[in-house]
C-alpha cells in the first residue's frame, strides 16, 4: 500500500460548503449560493529534430470566476456602487476562506475583481432569487 493511501481520513473531516467564509472587499458576503474560480496556463510542445517535443512553451496565465449571489446582496452591493451599476465598481478582492473545524485553513485570494455586467431574472412564481455574476479576475493567489 503506497504512503498516500495508508491514511483514508485527514483530519477525519473533509471540507464543505458550510466551512467557507467569503469576502467582497472586506465585506462577509452571505448571501453567497456559489462561487466558481479557475485559472489556465496557455503551455504547447515544442518540437525539433525527431517525431516528440524536445521542450515545452509557457503562456499568458489567465484566471476567471463567477459568484451566485442571493437578489439581496446583489441590491445591496450596487446600493453601495457608482450609478447603482456593479460593472462601474472599482476593483475589489475576493478572499475564500476554508475554515474546517479541525484541519488546516486555508485562503484563496481573487485579486482585482470586477463584475463584468449586472443582470436580473425574474419570473412568475418565484419566491427568492439567486444572481450569477461573471467576474473579471486579474490573478488567484492559492492558498496564501
């Protein structure tokens, strides 16, 4: 049995919904539904002499995000805004907190976010409203 398998609990706890905190600014967000972040890294085979690439090309890192917020806080973050318009926010930080009852933290940073629209949906017989809002991101900080 190989070391990483030795172990099937760590921390006997594994990280949920309900141990995330999250912040817009400095702000605890808790209207959140949901909240996606991922960042690419552009990378090609380089190829010379012979039919297999003699090295690797590395590109542009690019990073992008959403965020589903309750119709609430969407209301209550472009109240706070220029003009009532998200898309006129400066620049913010999202930090994602994970914060298990037992286990380590640990703290991802979303850096120079902005919103790239802002939207509503509604539709006969709803009675609460979730808000997905596309962010531009600049760079994610893993794990800081």
């Amino acid at each position: 049995m190989s070391e990483l398998n030795a172990s099937p609990l760590i921390n006997g706890r594994s990280y949920g919904w309900g141990d995330i905190i999250v912040t817009v600014g400095a702000l605890p967000v808790t209207g959140i539904t949901a909240i996606k972040y991922e960042e690419e890294q552009e990378k090609e085979d380089v190829y010379g002499a012979g039919r297999y690439p003699v090295a690797r090309g590395y590109g542009r890192v690019k990073a992008s995000a959403s965020i589903s917020l309750s119709v609430e806080t969407v209301m209550a973050l472009a109240a706070s805004s220029r003009d009532g318009q998200l898309n006129r926010m400066a620049p913010f930080t999202i930090t994602v907190l994970y914060q298990p009852e037992s286990g380590p933290i640990v703290r991802d940073v979303l850096m120079n976010c902005e919103f790239k629209k802002q939207t509503r949906d509604w539709k006969e017989g709803d009675m609460k409203k979730e808000v997905e809002l596309e962010l531009l991101v600049s760079n994610i900080v893993w794990n800081k």
